[in-house]
C-alpha cells in the first residue's frame, strides 16, 4: 500500500496542525482517539516532577504533529480512518492532558519530513505554510510548545533560508530533519549550506530517520513480520547519518553544529568502538583526516532517550556523556508514556544528571526559560 493509499481522504479540506505519529499513519494512543474536549472532571492534576525536593521542568524534543494544508500540495491527506488520527492544534486539549499525565511540561513540534521530491516552487510554499502554522500553535500555548522548522534540504540553500526565516521572523527553535534525502545521505558537500547556516545562527538540529527499508537494496529484506522497515530500519539509518557525518569529516567542518539524533541515535552508541577500530585495523579505509578519534564525536552530539530499557539507557550516557542526554516520548506514537519515569529509575545517575536530561539541556538548546 501507498502512502497515498494508506493516508485515504478527508471530508473537505482540513486547516491548522494536527498531532500525527512518525509516518502519519500508524494506531494513535488511546487519549488521541478521544472525541470532543474532556470535562473539567476528567481533566487530571498536572504532574509535577520533582528531584529530591525541587520542580523540575521537563521537556520532550520528539514529538510529531503535521499540516494537512501543507500535506495537500503533494497531494497527501489526513485519513479519518480509525487508525489515523485527526487531532487539530486549535483543539489540543487531549494532547495536553497526555502531557500532564506523563508529567512533560514542554513539547518541541517536529514534522517528520515527506517533501523531498517536491520540486522548488511546491517546496517554497509548503514550507511556508507549515512554518507558520508551527508559529501559530506555539503562539496559542506558548509555555507548553516550541518547534523545530521544517525546510527543503532537498535544496541546501533554500533551507538555509527556511531555516533563517523560520528562526528569526517565526521564533522557531531550530529545524527538524531528516536521515537522508531522496537517497543521498546528508554529510554530502551540497549540504553544506544548511549546515553552515545551522551552525551560524547556533540553533538545534533534529535528525529523524526516513527509514532505511526506503533503499532499494534493503527493501524487499525489511518486508514480513516485525516491521522491519521501521523496527530496524529508523534505527540503521540514523546510524548511517551519524557514521557519515564522522567519517565524512562534517562534524569536523562545522564543530559547532548542534544536533541531536532520535531514538538513541540509533545503532551507533551501542557499537561505538568498533568505528574508532575500523581507522586502526583497516586504516586505508578512513580516507579522511579526522581531528577526533571516530568515538570522540558521540560527545559533541545530542541524543534522544528513546532506548526503552534502563540498562539502555544507562550504556548511551556511558558512552555519549549525560550532558549529551534529551527526554524524547516520539508522540503520539505508543512506544512509551513513561519517558519521564525512564530516566527517574535509570540506575547510576546524579540528581543533577537527572534534572539536565529531563529538560535542563533541552531547554538550554532550545532556549527555553526554566
């Protein structure tokens, strides 16, 4: 089935944002199929957390909404089958409500991008609309909601544009992204544009994956049960991006880059050490000159705690450093509602560890006042 097919149609045309998951089509959590506004009885206390006596603001830097309006220049729309969500942003008390139950005081809104074969007229105006209704929605609930804007890396120096505006006339925090474009992985030279920008206005960058079951040679392997193109997939091909943009030398180009990689960053934490090896064993293989070793760049980047498990999560900030740690849900996909809680029982970790990976980075990153 096709995107396309998969998405359907809607009765009329839809404005404003809607929260979707990952791939805009996928089962929404029990509190996104909720109809009309809960009741001020149904409505429940805020969570509050708190570390060892002190109010503690978190923040989430992975989470999915969409623009219909945009959708609709490539032809995509929002389904109202019951498996697609239609949660509109004018409305967002539910999305709140989950928020207050998880404990998360800010969402950053990211838009997992579908756009890249679009051509540079369609993409002006695409990016337009979506920007500025990212713009309105912070706006309407400016204590619970940034967002990351969203531009056409298809072309690197219409993104650096996007990426300008977006930050200085829009008050967006950065830009999300994707692992790769229509193909080609984004330490690319004719990226560089968008990196330099990115890097010249100080801003985050978001980096979630396309899926690696996209790549013709890995699609057909990814099919059948367990769905391997995103089960395996996400995960591999951030890996990918990260390892190019060591390799490459990017990182190295622009050293003060800021980007942070969803779900853990992947596959490249968990196996770090063979990359510094690979320069060391087989060294005609590193066909660049790195200022780092390979295993020294997990530290100048950001990564998710998206890796579902404790022990997990405790070898990622092994490796990477907790100040390298963000509080990432990847709502209103069910993959966890206990993000909060993830990093409250992670063994080993210090309060003030605690306290830096549930908001304080993030909020420094994105210039959220705390």
């Amino acid at each position: 089935m096709t995107r396309r097919e998969f998405l359907g149609d809607t009765a009329g045309a839809i404005a404003g944002l809607a929260f979707v998951d990952c791939a805009l089509k996928t089962t929404p959590p029990a509190y996104a199929q909720a109809q009309g506004q809960p009741s001020a009885q149904s409505q429940p206390r805020r969570r509050e957390v708190v570390i060892n006596g002190r109010r503690v603001k978190t923040v989430d830097v992975h989470a999915h909404c969409a623009v219909p309006e945009a959708m609709a220049l490539m032809g995509l729309k929002l389904g109202q089958m019951p498996y697609v969500p239609v949660l509109h942003m004018v409305q967002p008390q539910e999305r709140l409500r989950a928020m207050d139950e998880q404990g998360i005081d800010v969402e950053a809104l990211s838009i997992n991008p579908y756009w890249y074969k679009a051509d540079r007229d369609v993409a002006t105006q695409l990016i337009k609309i979506q920007n500025e209704k990212l713009a309105e929605a912070c706006a309407a609930n400016p204590e619970r909601f940034v967002a990351f804007a969203t531009v056409a890396l298809q072309f690197p120096d219409l993104a650096a544009q996007q990426l300008e505006e977006g930050v200085k006339k829009y008050g967006l925090r950065g830009a999300g992204i994707g692992g790769s474009v229509n193909g080609e992985d984004v330490s690319n030279p004719k990226f560089h544009p968008f990196w330099a920008k990115a890097e010249q206005l100080g801003v985050l960058v978001f980096m979630h994956p396309q899926g690696a079951g996209a790549a013709a040679d890995l699609k057909s392997r990814l099919q059948g049960s367990g769905g391997l193109d995103n089960t395996i997939g996400n995960p591999l091909e951030t890996t990918i991006a990260l390892s190019h943009l060591i390799f490459e030398g990017t990182l190295d180009q622009f050293p003060g880059l800021k980007l942070c990689a969803a779900h853990g960053g992947g596959y490249l934490p968990s196996y770090a050490a063979r990359s510094g090896a690979i320069c060391t064993t087989f060294p005609k293989r590193c066909t660049n000159t790195l200022k780092k070793k390979p295993t020294e760049y997990l530290r100048q980047l950001y990564f998710d705690s998206l890796v579902f498990t404790p022990e997990a999560l405790r070898h990622l900030v092994a490796e990477t450093g907790s100040s390298q740690i963000v509080m990432g849900t990847d709502y209103p996909y069910p993959w966890t509602s206990t993000s909060v809680d993830h990093i409250l029982k992670t063994p080993g970790l210090s309060d003030a560890e605690r306290e830096a990976m549930l908001g304080g980075t993030a909020a420094k990153l994105l210039g959220i006042k705390t």
